[in-house]
C-alpha cells in the first residue's frame, strides 16, 4: 500500500513539474522563433503603405486588391537575401524576385534577412507605382 502511495506521488510530481516546466519550454521556443509581418496593399491608384520599415527576419505580404494582375519587381536588388532560413544560394536577382503576376486578390511574399533600403516597382498594362522597404 505503501509503495502504491509513492508511485502516485511520484507521478503526481512529475505531472506538476511536466505542466509547470514544459509549458515554460514550449513559450519560450514560441517566443525565438516568432515571425513578423508586414502586409502591404496594392490598390488601384497607390501602395499602402509606399514605405515599409522591417526588422529582419519579416515577411512582406503584397496584397493585390486592384482588378488586374500585378507585377512585382525590385530596381536594386542585387545581391539581396530572401531566405529567412539563411540558406546559401538565396541571393535574388532583381529580375526574378518577384516576376509572376499576382492576380486580383492574390498575394505575394518575401522574407527578408539582409538590412538596406529596397525600392520596387508594382506594374499594371502602363501604370506603374514605387514602393520602399527598408530592413533595419
């Protein structure tokens, strides 16, 4: 009888110090390896907002809510490292950042890991609109 007391002592401890101590664990990991956004909207007539301030590490989310593709591409680029995972061989190239078409209500996104001022190009048939990212 005794010994059956211990047991579930025991493992009442241990149940304690798992829910106490585990969950602690499992905030903290939530809390390094969290993720930032930046949503940006691509409207008929502008880029809300035209200029983003990041921290590294982002996710910039283009959002297009105008009612024609949109085309994404970045005016100096060079060089620039899109992998949040920092994998070699992430360097972009200016041309081939962004160059599918995003269509009506469809989003784009890049994650950004290298800090300096990026300046785009959002195009539409003629219409084309400038738009900043700057990654601290």
């Amino acid at each position: 009888m005794k010994i059956r007391m211990t047991v579930r002592v025991a493992l009442l401890l241990h149940f304690c110090f798992t829910l106490i101590f585990g969950t602690g664990i499992a905030f903290a990991q939530e809390k390094e390896g969290e993720v930032h956004y930046q949503v940006v909207r691509l409207l008929s007539e502008k880029i809300v907002p035209s200029i983003v301030t990041i921290q590294l590490g982002t996710v910039v989310i283009w959002v297009n809510e105008d009612t024609q593709p949109t085309e994404i591409t970045f005016t100096n680029a060079d060089g620039m490292v899109i992998a949040c995972d920092g994998s070699e061989g992430d360097s972009a190239d200016p041309e081939q950042i962004i160059s599918s078409r995003v269509p009506h209500a469809g989003v784009e996104s890049l994650c950004l890991v290298q800090r300096g001022r990026f300046e785009y190009t959002v195009k539409r048939g003629t219409r084309a609109l400038q738009g900043t990212i700057v990654v601290q």
